[in-house]
C-alpha cells in the first residue's frame, strides 16, 4: 500500500496527491512516470511525477479529473492509500546544458514541465517557460515554475490571466522576433503538442513533446502504448514517453487515445451513479 | 504379462469430466472440472507400475510419477501430494498447463498398446484434493543459513526457485513488475485454463514458507542486478521471461482495435475486463475476431474473445493444423467451443475506417514447402490472389522475444543474438559472478514446466556453490 499524505485542490478540477512512495522519489529523475492502480477492481493508469522529496520519502502526483479513475483519486486524502504504484517509469529526460531552453505546457501538461524544467535549469540553461491554461483559474504551478524559469510567461485562452491566447503563439511570436532558442520541449494537449512542433519545424529546433498514450503494464511488455516516430513503431513506456515531436504520428496517438472512449464514458457514469446513492452502499 | 498389467490395457482412460463447450464459450469458468476421487483411482489402477519406469525421465522436473500413483491406489492422497512436490512445487498448475503429451504420457509403457495413463489429471487431482482439503502441509525449513537471494521475475521459474531455497534455509525475495505475483501464469494463461485461485494459492504458500513478494518493482527502473547484489544479496537469478510482443510488422497494424495477445490477455486475466465496468479496465469486444498464430496463446486468445461475446472468431495461420505449436487439447477445446480455422493464409495488410479502427485484414493464401530448421514445412506465398477478411478486432499471438529491461541494465552479462541470457542449461549460471537465470529468458517462449525446471536446477546449483546441503541431507559438492 502506497500512502496518501496529502491531498491539494489546485484548480477546479485539478488535484494534487502526495504519496509515500520512497524506493520511488529516491530513483525518480525528470521526465518519468509512475503507473498506479487504486484498488483491486482498479484499471492501470500512468501518471507523471510532478515532484517528489527523497527526505520525507514522497511523490507528487498532479493530475485532472477527467474518468472514472482520476476522479476516484481526487477523493483519495491524508489516511487513504493506493493499492499499488510502479515507478519509476519510462526514460528520464535528456538533460545536458543546451543554451537556451523553452518549456511550453498547456494545461495539465505543466506538472510534468516542472521537473523538467527545473533540471534544465539546474543544468545551466537559460530557461523560459511559457505556460498556458483556458482561464485563470485553471493556471497551475505558477510560482513553482517561476521560480525554476529566467523568463514565465503566461497566456490563457480567454485572457483572464497574462497573455490573451494560446502558448504556441508566443512561441511563434518569439521565433519570428528571431529569438535564440536551442531546445523546446512542450507538454500538453496533442493538438497543441502538434501546432508547437509544426512551429519549430522550419527553424530546424530541436522539439521534444511528452506522449501519454494508452498504458497497461509500463514494461515494454503489452504494446498498447504504441506510437509512430519517423515511422517507426515505438513503446512510449520503455522508449519515451519524449521524443522528436518533428517525427511523431500525431494523427495515430489520438485515434489511439480514443479507443476506449465508449466504456470509459460507461465506467465514469457508473461512478457518478455510486456517488449519489446513498453512502455505505457496498460496490457490485 | 502380469495380471495387473492385461487389467490395465482393457481399462479405459478415464476421461476428463468438463463444461459443454456450448455453455463454456460463453464463461470463464474453468473448462476441466477434473477428477472425482472414484475416477482417479480407476485412472491410477491403470498404471503399470513399471519396474523400470520411463514416465521419470521424460519429466522435466524427474516427478517420481509410479510412486504417486502408487498412493492414489491406496487412497492416500495426502501422500500422493507430498511425493509430487519432493520434486514439483507447483503440481496444481502443472497438472493443468503441462504438455504431458509429449512429455511424460509421451513415454508412458501403457501407450504402446493403448491410450497413456493420464497423469496429467492424476497430478492435478492430487493438487486439489490437497489444497482443497485445506491439508497443505509445510514442509521442514532449515534453520537459517544466512543467505539472501534475490529473485527477479515471479512467474514459473522464480516461484520454483524461491520455493526450493526458502526451504533450505535462504532469505528469499522476489521482485515482480506487475501488482500480482505469478508472471505468465495470471496475466497470460485464462482463467478458463488456470484458475487464478490456484495461483494466489501457490504464492501464498510460498509466502507462509517466508518467501518475500515485492510487487510493483521493476528490476531494470527501480534497481538494477548490481544494486541487488550490492545491497546484500548474494545471489540473484533472473526468470523475467519472454515478456515482450512480437508483432507482424505489415501495414496498419496500429489502428485501433489490434492487440498483441500480451495486452489482450493481460487486460482480460490480470486486469478482469472481461468483469467490465466492475472492474475499470475496459477491452475491446469484437464481433469479428481475427487471430494470427498457431500456439498456445492464440488457442487462449480466439477462446477468450469467443467468451468476450464475439460472433466469429477466426485463427489465421500461415501452415496447416499440422505445423500449429498449440497442444492438441487446446486446438480441440477451440474447435469445439467454434473457433474457425483459416488455414494456409498470412496477413499482408490492416486496413481502417476513418476513425482508425481497423475494418479488414487483407491476406493472402499459403502452399506449403520443404521443411525449415524447425522441421515445419515452410509456408509459400501464392502469388497473385489475396483475400479481404472482415473484422473489428485482431490479436497477433505469433511469439514473444525476451524484454531488455533487466538485460540491457545489467553489465558483463553475455545475451545471445536474440537476446536471451546465455546460461549453462544444466546449473542456470551466467556470465555474471553469483548471477543465475532460467526459464524463457534464456531459451525463449517455451513451456511453465520447462521454466519450473530450469527454476529447480538454479536452485540446486546455488545450494552447491554456497556449500548449503541439500534436503536429502548430503552436503552439496561444488
């Protein structure tokens, strides 16, 4: 059992879960993920660390409510525990001093920049994070990135918040004022992951996106997780979850994404159902 | 001939009590219902008791199988299971995935002149008259020895290992990357095959013996080998198995609705989908069903979907029935369950609709020619027809190769081309220093029993080159 030692609302819809979890904050580095499983009738779902302690021996987990089990999660707090959690996942990030880096998240893309974006810096980038959310109040991790980032900038859709506009227009107005830029990574929503690569295509920057595909077993030993880059056929658990997003199919990652849309609509109004009856009721 | 053995010969083999195929299709129950008491010990009577058995040899783990049989006639059943797990510790499950057909009823005498003795179904009788008598018994433990070893995989093969060990005395953990102890054997091989009760009851047994389970630890992520045997252990082996999916590398084969028999069955064993939505993770139910391969685990597959509701399941395969790798019980349980055949036929191309989901599956017949290295004859393509196969779903069960994770994290320790652990076949030792393995990580996916005995020899081996003495009391030489 993974203990839940924490629990933080961020933003409507956005949870914060910290987890005791040692053997993985001590092996954790940027860029990797954990699976987890809440209990025994629980799916396996990979979540990224936003941030971990190795002193107190636990993890962050930043995640959205938007199925059946994340919204389970975000009713998990302080005296409720995981059933189980593997991790440290996938491959860590390349960190090495690029120059100038960019971060771009959209969304509930941005706890997974933070760790990123922190090590870029630690490695002597000059960093900038530009990061976005619909409104306001959905903006997540401001401070945190701050504080790891020369430069933040913020844009939201409805411009309530910094910029007016999406993240992958500042990045367009910084490329064409012809501000150096030696590495970008973005993690978000696919369409946005799509349009920021199609942006740094012509300038021939080097852009890695975060994939988050369908996962089981996080091993390399089911395929379910398959993308396509240059081509070819990889496994984002074992051989990402970064890659060039300048190869990546990402017409193929959201069909994929897709595949489960009708039971996973069935599973969260199953849920919902639970919620509203009456509590103590046992589970079928 | 003695009197016994003409009795023999006209006894019938008893045969295995099952579900109608027409209401198994439709459940994941167990399809053998196994033996009554009364049918094992007609069964034993058939038993030759030969003096000079050749049933033993063709075991893999040497099961002295006359001496068992022996009990059963005597109805001592109890007794009959201690004799099988002197050298088994997992009778319930071999008695139900091992191919005793080319194994031990391969050799069995009575075969000659008429059908083997089932020793098979006599094996998981006893098993399960144990186990559900509730009269597992534990066996002696030697004192502590003061040795650890870490063991890196849990199915087949490291449960066996970890068993024999921990009776000698070891301090034993194993290290599984899944949530679940067992490996293959609960997120590959069916509940309708291997109930995952009888699993559960086997690692609980091994943990009553004080084997230690660490699930959810990834050898290769979380720790590596060499922290293992920095740390305190003295010995490691490594039984990850052949955990990683071969696909048929042809266009299309990423739209949705197409699986490796790894996710199919992971999702369906390990996860329950087939108990979706109670348990949350979801599956694809296919109305047409396509399976490429001729083993064990398409058999598994194309029968798992049938009871997924499919209307139409079809096996595609390259060769003939002939050629298929698949134990000849399990392609009869799906011939008769109404899996369909397609034989002589290799897939070309995956096509898709326009939501990414694969619609059809072109192929294109078969001949077959002289025979390969395997002795299979060689499927030919026939130039110049193909044929579109409708479906909605397929599941591609054409093999597994060896998953790098613990390999390609290990230094100094020698993989052959394919990369499988190279380990001496008979000791499980490697290229590494107090490193052993066994099981399909080094030969490949082959069978449970043949990992249980590659899992037994590595322990053996171990106990020699730590001096620990065996259980028969004869200091092991090293």
């Amino acid at each position: 059992m993974y203990q839940v030692v924490a629990r933080e609302r961020l933003a409507p819809g956005i949870v914060s879960l910290r987890i005791l979890a040692p053997d993985v904050a001590r092996t954790h580095k940027a860029g990797q993920f954990v699976i987890l499983r809440i209990d025994e009738f629980g799916e396996r779902i990979p979540l990224t660390v936003a941030d971990k302690d190795p002193g107190t021996g636990t993890i962050t987990l930043i995640f959205q409510e938007v199925g059946k089990t994340t919204y389970e999660l975000a009713e998990l707090g302080p005296g409720s525990a995981l059933l189980d959690l593997a991790g440290p996942l996938g491959r860590p990030t390349e960190v090495e001093k690029f120059g100038t880096t960019v971060s771009i998240g959209g969304g509930i893309g941005i706890p997974l920049l933070y760790p990123i974006t922190k090590a870029f810096r630690e490695a002597g980038n000059h960093v900038i994070s530009i990061l976005g959310a619909r409104t306001k109040g959905l903006l997540v991790l401001e401070r945190e990135m701050g504080a790891v980032s020369h430069v933040l900038r913020i844009c939201t859709d409805d411009g309530s918040y910094g910029i007016h506009g999406f993240v992958t227009q500042e990045l367009e107005r910084m490329l064409k004022r012809g501000d150096p830029v030696d590495r970008v990574l973005g993690v978000g929503p696919v369409p946005m992951m799509r349009v920021l690569c199609e942006l740094t295509r012509p300038y021939g920057i080097k852009t890695l996106v975060s994939l988050n595909p369908i996962m089981v077993d996080g091993t390399g030993m089911c395929g379910a997780c398959r993308c396509e880059v240059d081509g070819k056929t990889v496994y984002a658990c074992v051989d990402g979850p970064e890659f060039d997003g300048h190869q990546v199919n990402f017409d193929l990652l959201m069909k994929r994404l897709s595949m489960y849309k009708g039971q996973e609509l069935i599973s969260l109004e199953k849920h919902k159902e639970r919620m509203r009856a009456p509590s103590g009721e046992a589970r079928s | 001939m003695t009197a016994d053995a003409k009795r023999a010969k006209t006894l019938p083999r008893q045969p295995m009590p099952e579900q109608a195929p027409c209401e198994r299709a439709h459940n994941f129950r167990e399809v053998a219902l196994g033996y009554t008491a009364e049918l094992a010990c007609r069964e034993a009577a058939r038993c030759l008791q030969c003096k000079k058995p050749k049933c033993i040899q063709a075991c893999p783990v040497e099961v002295d199988i006359p001496q068992f049989i022996a009990r059963i006639r005597e109805k001592d059943f109890l007794g009959a299971a201690r004799i099988l797990k002197e050298k088994n510790s997992l009778p319930a499950i071999a008695g139900r995935v091992c191919p005793q057909e080319s194994q031990c009823e391969s050799a069995c005498i009575l075969g000659k002149k008429a059908e083997p003795c089932a020793i098979g179904r006599l094996e998981r009788f006893v098993a399960d008259y144990e186990r559900n008598a509730g009269k597992v018994q534990l066996p002696k433990i030697a004192p502590p020895v003061g040795l650890r070893v870490g063991v890196i995989g849990s199915g087949p093969a490291g449960l066996t290992l970890a068993g024999e060990l921990v009776k000698h005395g070891f301090s034993v953990t194993v290290f599984e990357a899944l949530h679940e102890p067992g490996g293959v054997l609960v997120y590959g091989i069916p509940e309708f095959r291997l109930p995952k009760d009888i699993v559960k009851a086997e690692v609980d047994y091994l943990r009553r013996l004080g084997v230690e389970f660490k699930p959810n630890y990834v050898i290769g992520k979380v720790a590596t080998v060499d922290d293992l045997l920095q740390s305190g252990c003295d010995a490691v082996f490594i039984g990850t198995g052949a955990g990683a999916p071969l696909f048929l590398n042809i266009p299309g084969e990423n739209l949705c609705g197409i699986y490796s028999a790894n996710e199919y069955l992971t999702r369906s064993n390990l996860m329950k989908a087939y108990r979706f939505p109670d348990y949350s993770t979801p599956i694809a139910r296919g109305k047409k069903v396509a399976v490429f391969g001729g083993g064990n685990v398409a058999m598994d597959s194309a029968r798992t979907a049938l009871r997924l509701g499919a209307e139409e399941v079809t096996v595609i395969y390259r060769r003939t029935k002939t050629e298929m790798p698949a134990r000849a019980e399990e392609l009869h349980h799906a011939e008769e369950e109404g899996v369909r055949f397609q034989l002589l036929t290799a897939p070309m191309a995956f096509l898709g609709n326009e939501g990414g989901w694969v619609r059809a599956v072109r192929c294109n017949p078969m001949r077959l020619g002289e025979a390969d290295a395997t002795g299979r004859r060689r499927p030919i393509l026939i130039e110049g027809e193909t044929l579109d196969i409708e479906i909605d779903t397929a599941i591609v069960a054409i093999g597994n190769r060896s998953n790098p994770l613990v390999p390609s994290t290990t230094a100094q320790l020698d993989l052959n081309r394919w990369g499988n652990i190279v380990a001496d076949p008979d000791t499980g030792k490697t290229s590494r220093d107090r490193v052993w393995a066994g099981g399909d990580i080094v030969t490949g996916a082959a069978t449970v029993i043949l990992a249980m005995g590659a899992g037994r020899k590595a322990a053996l081996d171990i106990l020699r080159t730590f001096g620990v003495a065996t259980a028969d009391g004869v200091p092991a030489v090293a």
